[in-house]
C-alpha cells in the first residue's frame, strides 16, 4: 500500500497550526516564514480548479466594491 500526500493539503494543514499560535509567541523569523509558506500554498493551488474559483470569487468582490465606490 502507497501513500500519497498532496503538498498543497499539507501546507494548509501547517497553515492552520502556526495561526493558531498566539500572535505574541511568534518572532519576526517565524512571521517571515508563516508568510513564505502561504505564498507557496497560493502557488501550489493557483493552477487548481479551487484556485480558480477562488480567483473567480476576489474578482468579483472587486467588480463589486469598485462599481459601488463610483
């Protein structure tokens, strides 16, 4: 039996884990870092369909909020 792991579900699993720390344990380092690994989790879904929708969603959301600052 093989076992795979997708990249992506991983890095969101230790998304989640560093945010839950309390903003006051983390050091400029691990901030840099937190922020480096989002960046490659954007990166890894980008080209998914759920990058995609989610890309679909902000787009929209900008439609949204510059017609309704005209």
């Amino acid at each position: 039996m093989l076992l795979t792991i997708n990249v992506a579900v991983l890095l969101a699993v230790i998304i989640v884990v560093r945010l839950r720390r309390r903003t006051q344990a983390r050091s400029r380092f691990d901030e840099k870092l937190t922020v480096v690994i989002v960046l490659v989790f954007g990166v890894l879904i980008a080209p998914t369909a759920f990058g995609q929708g989610i890309l679909d969603v902000v787009v929209q959301l900008v439609k949204g909020a510059s017609q309704s600052g005209r």
